[in-house]
C-alpha cells in the first residue's frame, strides 16, 4: 500500500469522524421515519455499525 501523506486514523478516530459528519444528517432522517426520538437514535447506532 504507497502512502500519501496522510496522517493515519486509527478505527476509533475514523468512526468518531464519520459520526460528526454524518450523524446528525442521520438522526433526522431516522427521526422522520420512526417519529421517536429514542428508536431514531438506535436506528442511527445500527447505520454506524
């Protein structure tokens, strides 16, 4: 694998990364759809998993 430089991310770091990018665009979605807050935030736990 070449290396390009960037500044490796453990899993952790990436997964921490993902979910301030895309976690609340998420949360929202899943909350249209289920119309409780608590089963949207499980359902957004399962699309990180």
């Amino acid at each position: 694998m070449a290396e390009t430089g960037a500044v490796p991310f453990d899993r952790e770091e990436r997964l921490t990364a993902w979910v301030r990018t895309h976690g609340e665009p998420i949360l929202r979605t899943c909350f249209v759809y289920l119309l409780d807050r608590a089963q949207a935030e499980d359902a957004m736990q399962d699309t990180f998993l």
